[in-house]
C-alpha cells in the first residue's frame, strides 16, 4: 500500500507539472500556422463553401461523411435495441405491433445509410480482431448439429439408456443421450431451441459489428470467409437521404427517375408508419415521447419527397463566398517538443521520489 500510494503521488504531480509546462509556452514560441489546422478547426458550412479549395473539400467530405455514418450507425442500433425489447414481449397487441414495424423500418433505413457513408470511408480494422469470435461461433453451431444428430441416431433408441448417454457423449459430444433411448424427446428439443436462440443472437451481433466494421460474413464451399462488403449496394442506397445534400453539390443537380421513386417510396414509407405512432402517443396523452424521435426529420423528408415528385432537382445551398475560420498556431515542429516534455518529466520523476521518501522515512 505505502509503494501504490507513493506511485499515485509521483503520478498526479508528474501530470500537473507537464500541463503547467505545456502553459507556459509563450507567444512568440508558437510560430507554425498550417491550412490542415486551419480546416481541423472550421465549420463545416464553411468549408462547403470552399468550392474551389479542394483541400477544404477534401476536410469536408471526410468529416461531413464520417459524422453522417457515426449519426447512422447509432440510429440503427438504437431502433434495433427497441425491436429487440418489443419481439421479446409475449402476446403483443396490435399496438405494440405498429411501433414494432416503424422501428424496425428505421433500423433499415439508418443501416442503409450506414452502408452508404461507410462505402467513402473504407478504413478496415485487421480481420483477426473478429477471427476468435467466429471459430466460437462455428463451433457452437457445430455442437448444435451434433446434438440433431444424436436425437435423430435410430441405433441409440435401441440402447439401454446408460449405454446411450455413454455413445451419446462419446460419439456427438452431448449430454443426455439417455433420453434418445427412453424416446423422451422434448428435452432435448427445448435444449435445441435455447440454443438456436442463442446462436442466431450472437450470430445477428456479430452480423452487426462486421457491418460498423465494414465486414460481411461470407460462407463459401470451404467455410465462412470475412470479405471487405456490405450489406446494402450503394446504387441502391445513395438517394435515400436527398433532403439532406443541399451542400454537397456545388450546383442544381438533375435526379434520375429511379432514384426520385427510391426516396420517394422510402419517404412516405416511413411518413405513414410514423404517423400512426405520432397520432397514438398524441391521443394518449403522451405526446412528450416524441421528443425521442426525429419529427422534424420525418417530415422534412415527405416534404421534399412532395416537391422531388413535381420537379426532380437537387437544390445546391452551397454560398457562393465563406471565409475560413484560422486555427491558432501551435509549436514549430524543428523542436523537439518531446524530449523536452520527457526531460521535465525525468527531473519532475527524481525530484519526487526524493521528497517522498524524506516526507515518509518515518513511516519506514
């Protein structure tokens, strides 16, 4: 106890020390002005309008497309954590059901989106950060199939029920091949369901991670295989969210017929089965539960599908002047800014250890 608590002492005042060191960098040390630190720090509307600086298009797209997929993705693991609950809810009434559609509408629409802003940003992790889990995954389904196999054995039920549970685990790898021979079936059927519950839970978790990583599960004739994929193609998904591209176009842009019915079916999909959930939670009085929906967004998207429907074309809200906003400037980078750092954590380090054990050798 008396070293941890000598260890958190040199700790908290090494830490105070560089943050007042890091303070005390004056003005005229702080000489290097850069357009990245520039365009780190501005506002996206900003940068929008930027339109002939295409490295400030270049921060814009990366950060706008990056925000909408973080946005997206944690939509649709919001609304599929809502479907879960209600599918977990026994004898559902048909109100419960209508709010079971509409969320399970929006965890489609958000994961296509998803699969849209992700398509730009294809930075994929290393595959063996999933590897583990799928070998469990596939040995689990593995003690599934054996266990059908046993209960399905036609030689076991000729057995004596010892000598069944013996074959059984010798020859499947399960428990309860008595019951094979007994021809008392229901238990180990009730055990196949648990565990097909189980897996196809785990399986539709990973399923997910593999899609925010930008992975797809692929089963091949030698096995599953991870792929670079997603779950939704991006001609398919790319004009699902046309009420909110006013700025990533620099001009009125023409839309195709089939993507103005894509979002247009999408759109007052989405408008009718909200609206019934709005008019319920209105009618009850519980209308301070819509605070927990995009409203405004909802609407705004039949609105626009309205007038995409009378005249197909993008409108560009792109300004045509923007002055980027200046970053303050930071260190020159000919400095060795972290040895420096390390210096004074050294002699911060030394100095300490030496006062501590003066202030505690009476304790010694």
């Amino acid at each position: 106890m008396l070293i941890k608590n000598g260890y958190k002492k040199i700790e908290d005042k090494a830490i105070n020390t560089v943050y007042e060191t890091l303070r005390q960098y004056r003005g005229e040390d702080l000489t290097v002005h850069t357009r990245m630190m520039d365009i780190a720090v501005s506002d996206l509307d900003d940068l929008a309008s930027q339109k002939d600086d295409p490295l400030a298009q270049f921060g814009y797209r990366l950060r706008s497309y990056s925000s909408r997929r973080k946005h997206h993705m944690e939509e649709k693991h919001k609304y599929k954590q809502r479907v879960r609950e209600l599918e977990d809810i026994p004898n559902r009434n048909e109100i419960a059901d209508k709010f079971l559609e509409f969320y399970r509408f929006e965890a489609m629409y958000h994961a296509q989106l998803q699969a849209k802003y992700q398509s730009f940003l294809s930075f994929l992790p290393k595959r063996d950060v999933y590897e583990d889990r799928i070998k469990d995954l596939m040995d689990y389904e593995k003690r599934m199939v054996n266990l059908e196999r046993m209960m399905n054995d036609k030689s076991m039920r000729r057995m004596n029920p010892d000598n069944a549970e013996v074959f059984g685990f010798s020859t499947y790898g399960q428990r309860g091949g008595h019951y094979v021979a007994e021809k008392n079936s229901g238990v180990l059927k009730t055990r196949l369901g648990i565990m097909q519950d189980k897996f196809d839970k785990n399986m539709d978790d990973l399923n997910e991670d593999l899609f925010d990583a930008g992975f797809k599960l692929v089963q091949e004739d030698d096995g599953f295989h991870l792929k670079p994929k997603l779950p939704y193609d991006f001609e398919d998904v790319k004009a699902l969210d046309l009420h909110h591209l006013d700025y990533d176009f620099f001009y009125d842009a023409d839309v195709s017929v089939g993507n103005v019915s894509k979002f247009v079916t999408t759109a007052n999909e989405r408008y009718e089965l909200f609206k019934f959930v709005e008019e319920y939670l209105f009618r009850t009085d519980q209308e301070a539960q819509l605070e927990d929906f995009v409203v405004y967004d909802i609407n705004k998207m039949k609105q626009y599908a309205d007038d995409m429907k009378l005249k197909p074309v993008l409108k560009s809200k792109i300004s045509e002047a923007g002055v980027i906003e200046r970053a303050h400037n930071t260190i020159d980078l000919s400095r060795d800014l972290e040895k420096e750092l390390q210096d004074v954590i050294q002699h911060i380090m030394h100095e300490r250890v030496e006062d501590y054990f003066v202030e505690d050798r009476g304790v010694v």
